[in-house]
C-alpha cells in the first residue's frame, strides 16, 4: 500500500469524495459530463463502467481489441477497435479525453510483458496529451496477512505470489512514481452480482469484508473521475 514519508496511512470505512490527499493540481471542479477512455471496455468489469458512464453523461470511448465484444449503442458511446500493445493506436484514442479508467487484464504467464506494455503506451499517451487522471483497476495487496478473512482469503492465499500478481505489482509500481493523478482500484474479490451500493473502503491495513460486484467496483471508479479523496492512494474494496 501507499504510505508517504511525510504523511501518515489511514483507513477508510464508506464512500465520499471530501478528502484530498498528497499533491493535486490547482484546478476547478469538473462537471458533467466529461470526455472519458476506457480500456478493458468489452470487459466483464469494463461493460459495467461504460454502460455507468453513459448513465451519468459521460461521453465514452470504448477501445476494445474487437468492437463485436462490445455490442452497445449510445449516442456518446464511440468504440475504437485496436491493440492497446500499439503506441501509435493508443496514443489515437487519447486526443480529447480528459481521464482514463483502465480494467485490462492480461492471462497466463506471456501477460506480464503485455500489461507493462500497455501501461506504458497508456501513459506516454496521458503525458502528451496532458490527461491527468487515471483510475486504473488492480488486484488486491498480496502483503502476507492481509485480506485473508474467512475461508474464501485462505483458499485465495497461496495464489497471491504467483509471476501474474507480481506483473500487476510490477504495473501498479511503474505508475506510482508518474506525476498523474492516479487511482489504484483493489477489489478483494469480484464477483458478477448485482449492485448492492454498500460496502467498505481501505487505505490503510484494515481488512475489508472478501468479494464485491463488478457493479460496485464500476460505480466506485467512476466517482474518481471527479473525485479527490483518493487521489495517489490505493483503495481496496469489499463487501
């Protein structure tokens, strides 16, 4: 987890946008709606932030490898098909957005070198065209101890050191040090139920109940597109 020299960790219990945290621009508040990119759209988790975001307003564009994964249709809804590995394909979809929500995932053990690759074609992306906000999906802290409530944390234990958690580290360490203004979004454990709207948020060591919906975690992403409070933290959800 984050834990600055020059500022102290605390937990979270609930939801709210109230609080900034570490250095932020100097900017004015957004309104809605606003220009958002999302990778990972055709997703299970992804499908849920897009269809939230055209809920709330928001103008989306979908990059998806293949546009027949997502067969959505919205007037705001503008999908890119291409390789988020192709700098040149990314850095296409970046012009004219104003915040970046990533929920992409790479299988098997070739996915570390892709989902470094893609962070980085993401980012480079973000800093030329100066997009600053970057919500970014991540599997919870494989910190031993931590999340291990009930049998579901036992069982799910020996599989926290395994070469794919340790690329998501890898990731979530190379975004750390970006001067973005980053959420890293740490569900303990999705699942596809329905969205409940109530459950528990860390950033600090506090254990969060295990498993939380993909609805959820959508909903709680896309606050922090306008929100401040967890700004440069890491939040893990449950519940």
């Amino acid at each position: 987890m984050d834990k600055p020299d020059d500022m102290f960790t605390v937990s979270v219990i609930g939801l709210g946008n109230t609080v900034a945290y570490g250095p932020t621009r100097e900017q004015k508040a957004e309104e809605l709606p606003v220009p958002l990119l999302v990778f990972g759209a055709s997703g299970r988790t992804g499908r849920h932030v897009v269809n939230q975001a055209l809920s709330a307003g928001h103008t989306v564009t979908a990059f998806v490898r293949d546009r027949r994964a997502l067969p959505a249709r919205h007037p705001k809804l503008h999908v890119i098909e291409g390789d988020v590995l192709n700098p040149d394909a990314v850095d296409a979809a970046m012009l004219g957005q104003r915040a970046v929500l990533s929920a992409l995932g790479f299988p098997g053990r070739k996915g570390a070198e892709a989902l470094l690759k893609a962070t980085e074609n993401i980012v480079a992306a973000m800093q030329k065209y100066r997009v600053y906000r970057l919500i970014c999906l991540a599997p919870p802290p494989k910190k031993e101890g931590w999340v291990r409530r009930g049998l579901l944390g036992r069982l799910l234990a020996p599989f926290l050191g395994t070469p794919g958690v340790n690329a998501w580290e890898q990731q979530l360490d190379s975004i750390r040090g970006l001067p973005l203004e980053w959420v890293l979004v740490r569900p303990t454990w999705l699942t596809d139920e329905p969205a409940r709207g109530n459950y528990e948020v860390s950033v600090g060591w506090a254990e969060v109940p295990e498993g939380i919906s993909r609805a959820d975690v959508a909903a709680f992403m896309l606050e922090q597109v306008q929100g401040r409070r967890y700004v440069r933290l890491s939040p893990v959800l449950g519940g």
